[in-house]
C-alpha cells in the first residue's frame, strides 16, 4: 500500500517564509548570498519541504532568485532593478496616496508607523516600520486592485533600501520627507501630498544609485 505524504502545516511554511524575508530586508542576508536548504531547515527547526515552499514564494515576490546550476541566492541590487522597482512606485503609490486624502481616509495607521520608526531601538525595527508607513499611505486608496499591484513591488522596493541603508544611511533625511508627507496629507492637501511623496521617491533611488543616472546620460 502506498503512503500518502503528510501535508506540511501552512504555517510552518509561513514561519519559515517570514523570518527569511525578514532577515534578507533586514540586511542579515545579503544580496548574492546562498540560500541552502538544509541550513536553512536547521536554523529554523523544520523538515526542507517547508523551506523549499518558502522559497519558492520568495522567488515569486523577487527577493530571490533559483538557479538551476547556483541554486537559490538573495537578489542583486543594482541601478536598474533599482529604477524598475522605484519606476513602478513613481506610477502608482503617489496617485494612490492622493486618491486615499481626496475620500477622507484614516491616516492613524501611518501615523502610528511614523512613530514606531521615529522610536526604533534598531534598523530592523526602523526598517519594518518605514514600510508600514508607506503601506498605510496607499492601501486605503479604495482601489483594491491598486494597493495589490504595489504591495507585488513592496519586498522589492525594500530590499533597494536595506542595501542602500547599509551603504549610506539616511534616516534622518526621509523621516523628514515621511513627517512632510504626512503633514499635508492629514491637512486634506492631496495634490500636494502626492507631490511629496513623489519627491521622496525619486530623490532616494537617485541618491543611492547616483551612477545609474550618470550611465543614462541623465542627470
């Protein structure tokens, strides 16, 4: 008689996915870093089934990347995979934004972020929380379908900044830009919230891949 394989637990396999995702957007596991399944399976306790799912879906949202001959390493960050993740954001996170201040949504939500990253013991915590700030700004657009499209580039979008964090810091400078945001997004301007936000966006990829505009011919 021929045995059934035993289902993995779904959440075993979450357990398994979150804590890489968070140790790659955290900078614990770097770009070009290999991802091997056993290793894996013994940090985290579990079989490789688990791990082998968790990958898998990672490499769906493009934090990693599965080799046939390599096999599974962190994705590489360069200029223009910065651009394409930041050019997605520019299309569509400030119009989202604007949308969600023009229909009077709670903006508690990124307020509370804004907060929880102004008093971040770390920079995994302040990392965490940024995200959520700008999660917050987006997702109550009323256009389900839009806060999806961006939260498909999210992982991506913050996998740019852990390596340009790692690099060259700037915290200070966009919890700024991310109180301004907010500033005239609670004061009902959504024009001028969406600009911001747009501002933020643009000006972060160009400082941190500065050589990106110069091979363009742009500056």
């Amino acid at each position: 008689m021929t045995s059934v394989p035993t289902p993995i637990p779904s959440s075993r396999t979450q357990f398994v996915l979150e804590g890489i995702k968070h140790r790659i957007l955290t900078g614990q596991l770097t770009p070009g870093q290999a991802l091997v399944e056993t290793d894996l399976a013994a940090q985290f306790g579990v079989s490789k089934t688990p791990v082998r799912e968790a990958l898998k879906t990672l490499a769906g949202t493009g934090l990693v990347v599965m080799n046939q001959y390599k096999g599974v390493t962190v994705r590489m960050v360069d200029a223009d995979m910065a651009r394409e993740v930041y050019d997605v954001r520019l299309l569509l996170e400030p119009e989202a934004l604007r949308r969600a201040v023009r229909r009077g949504a709670s903006l508690d939500a990124a307020r509370d972020a804004l907060t929880r990253a102004d008093g971040a013991a770390d920079t995994a915590e302040r990392s965490l929380a940024n995200r959520e700030f700008h999660r917050a700004l987006y997702t109550p657009c009323g256009n389900p379908l839009l806060g999806r499209m961006l939260d498909e580039v999210r992982d991506q979008a913050a996998l740019v900044s852990a390596v340009a964090w790692a690099s060259d810091p700037s915290w200070e400078r966009e919890a700024s830009e991310h109180r301004e945001i907010l500033r005239l997004a609670l004061d009902g301007d959504a024009d001028g919230a969406a600009g911001a936000l747009h501002a933020h966006i643009a000006s972060f990829v160009r400082r941190a891949f500065p050589q990106g505009e110069e091979e363009d011919g742009r500056e």
